[in-house]
C-alpha cells in the first residue's frame, strides 16, 4: 500500500523556485547563510528538498492576516 505522507514527498529545485518566487541564485545563497532549508543529496547530481519543509518556511514568512 502507498503512503500519501506529505513528509515523504520531495521536490527539485525548479519546483522550490515556482513555490517561492525566489532565484536559485537566491534559495542557495539562503541555504548557505542557513535562512532556508537545507536540501537532501540523493546522488551526486540530484538535490532535492522536503515538501512539507518548504510550506512551513513559505507560512513563517507570510503574516497572520487580520480577520477584520
């Protein structure tokens, strides 16, 4: 049986920067400067990070809205 937990889907860096709206110039010199998440290598030429880590980072950015 498949498991559809959020945790266990990854994604490449064109989909973090269509997420996020930022360049990869940027996402990586984030990543250095350890204001984003760090990516998991699965080989030498394929990076990839955590679904669930990039939504999280996207709602600590994002301000609670004013139910007015």
């Amino acid at each position: 049986m498949k498991s559809n937990n959020i945790e266990q889907i990854t994604i490449r860096i064109s989909d973090v920067v269509k997420m996020t709206s930022l360049s990869k110039s940027t996402i990586w010199r984030w990543v250095k400067e350890g204001k984003f998440p760090k990516p998991s290598k699965y080989t030498s030429t394929i990076t990839v990070w955590r679904y669930d880590e990039i939504l999280s980072w996207i709602d600590s950015k994002i301000p609670p809205s004013d139910n007015v």
